[in-house]
C-alpha cells in the first residue's frame, strides 16, 4: 500500500510546538498531503469534543493523526474515527497521568484525578490502533505500565526542526570575553532548575562564567527566590523568548544546559532541547538516561552527569568552561550526528513505514 495522500493533523496544538512542526515536515518531505486543522489550545476538552467531531467530518482524509498533549481529547476521536471509519493514529509523546501527576505534581496520585488520568491513559494506549511515542525506552514503559501492545506502538524520536540547524542562524548579542551558559525552558520540576542554582554557586570563583535562565513556568516564583537567597551575581533570568526566534538567542551561548531533575521520566525521555542546543552545534550537559544514551553518545556528542546532582553539574562546566577545544570537539560531532539522523525526513521514517 503507498503512503496515503492525505493526513489530517487533528486535536488542540500550537502549530509552531517543535514536536508537530518536525512530523508535519518530515511526512510532506516524504509526499505525504499534510492537512493542519488544529482546534484552540484555550478551549476545554468538552467544548473542543463537538468541534473536533466537525474538523473530523468536513476534513478528508485518509488517516487522521492525533497531535501531542490531546489525551484527554484521543478516546473521542478514536470513536469518531471509527464512525467515519479513518485510522486515527495518537502521538502519546508523553502520557496524561505523567504530565499531570508524576511531573508537575497538580494533583495526589491516589486521588479521584490521579485514577482518572491513568484510566484515560490505559484506554488510549490499549486502543488506539496506532500509538507513536518518542523513545524505546517511553515505549517499554507504557507496555509495563499501561499494558500498551508493542505491536501497535511505534517510536519516533523528537528530532528537530529546520530553523535549529540551518546555517543562517548567527548568534547576537553575544558580551564579549563571557562564557554564557545557557538553560531554556518551562520550569517544570523535571528540568531540576535548582541542580543548576547550587552548580552556579559553586562557580562563583569563575567571574567570566555567566547563567542565563530563559522561560517562565511552574517553579518559577520559588526558583527566583531561591536565586535571591544564594545572591548569585553570576545569574539572569530572561523572559520567554519567542520560539521563531529562540535559535539566534541560543546561538549565543558557549555552553547550553538539558535536564537535571532525579524523576521516573528523566530515564525515558530525551526534551527537544537536547536536540536543537546539539543541532546548533553547542556542547551540552544534561542528565544520563536510558533513552539518551540510545540516542547519543556521551563524551562524544554530549556530556552526561547523574540526575540531581549539583558537584558533578558544576565540575563538567568547570572543565568545558576552560576547554574551548573541548567544546567546538562536542559541538561539532553533535552537530553532524543531528544532522544525520534527526532532521524531519529522518525522524518520521517509522511512522511512514506504519502508513504503509
């Protein structure tokens, strides 16, 4: 069977998230129709049901796909599907109970809304006729977890998209004679901002070497204060920045910061972060996973440290930080790994095999 002509990018999502932006590339790099019709993020997943059963009936296609962040919204569309009788396949980047509960801590994992996501979760996971996840590892752990079939779920790794690795982007603003370290993101507790408060503490003794902590999001407020009470002069804190324009911002850096965080997902994930700060060629330190290690090679594309564990953040920057040739080395094999194997053509080549 060919790769359908027409597939339909369905549910709430933002259409410059990294992760659908990737997809969305890589199957029409491949010949794939790709039909965008997202429904607003700020609705609820009630008032969203009727318009995504809209969006579904007036979209033809041949196979709709479910972007990430929709569980709440899949067990609907799985039955839409099947009335229209369309494949509906789910981007289960991350699960619900996951995001909800293991992560970001928003409600008791016991409660009424900790059973509910994990029996949303189950269902999805054991129906969908289709399920794509991000890593082997995310994979292992939904079928240990959810009793996900392995058949039916395929892995796709984040990858990256065009704008971090072309070769337009050029760094600005960059202060002359600072090795800027940079970390990006939501604060949520996964990222472990705090690991990377106590190593830049320890760097004090280091005038040259400067923190920038772009984002806003849920441990904000207590990691700002927690900043106050170290009186670390070698810190700022940046707004959000536009993600049209976060590349020419993270060109600045010399040395760029993934997640630190000791977490169950921390073992089975691996952020987009990791892959635009490697694709733009910067040295990265992050926590060792399982699923990272699948994906690179550490010390030779990236530098690995345990999770939580502030001394061994603050000796790897100590050494990149005095090491420039250490760096342009990590820089430029993570670089051209990326660009091998994780550009949007690259990283859909499962998801085709699955369409077809």
């Amino acid at each position: 069977m060919p790769v359908p002509p027409r597939l339909a990018y369905i549910g709430a999502f933002r259409m410059d998230y990294p992760r659908n932006q990737v997809l969305r590339a890589g199957l029409a790099a491949h010949g794939c129709e790709v039909i965008s019709a997202p429904l607003s993020k700020q609705g609820s997943t009630l008032r969203n049901v009727p318009r995504l059963w809209q969006t579904m009936r007036r979209t033809h296609a041949d196979v709709y796909l479910l972007a990430e962040f929709n569980q709440l919204l899949a067990p609907f569309a799985l039955i839409m599907g099947s009335l229209l009788r369309r494949p509906v396949w789910v981007d289960y980047m991350v699960g619900l109970y996951d995001a909800q509960i293991l992560d970001r801590e928003a409600a008791g994992a016991h409660g009424w809304r900790g059973r509910t996501y994990r029996a949303v979760d189950a269902f999805n996971l054991r129906y969908a006729r289709r399920i794509f996840t991000d890593t082997e590892a995310h994979k292992a752990f939904f079928a240990q977890h959810f009793g996900a079939a392995a058949q039916r779920l395929a892995v796709v790794p984040v990858g990256v998209y065009d704008a971090w690795w072309s070769p337009r982007v050029q760094p600005v603003g960059k202060v002359a004679d600072q090795c800027l370290v940079q970390f990006f993101g939501s604060y949520i507790p996964f990222h472990g901002v705090e690991v990377i408060l106590a190593a830049a503490k320890q760097l004090a003794d280091m005038p040259h070497l400067h923190f920038e902590l772009i984002g806003r999001g849920q441990t904000f407020a207590a990691i700002q204060r927690h900043a106050e009470q170290l009186a670390l002069p070698n810190l700022t804190f940046t707004p959000p920045i536009p993600s049209s324009e976060l590349p020419a911002a993270v060109a600045r850096a010399d040395i760029c910061l993934g997640v630190f965080g000791e977490r169950a997902k921390t073992d089975y994930v691996v952020p987009n972060k990791v892959f635009q700060c490697l694709a733009l060629g910067k040295p990265l330190i992050t926590a060792r996973s399982t699923a990272l290690t699948a994906y690179f090679r550490p010390d030779e594309h990236l530098i690995s440290i345990p999770p939580n564990d502030p001394e061994a953040l603050a000796a790897a920057l100590r050494t990149l930080a005095t090491d420039s040739a250490l760096r342009e080395r990590l820089g430029s094999a993570a670089a051209a790994h990326v660009a091998a194997h994780y550009t949007p053509s690259a990283v859909v080549a499962e998801l085709l095999a699955g369409l077809r």
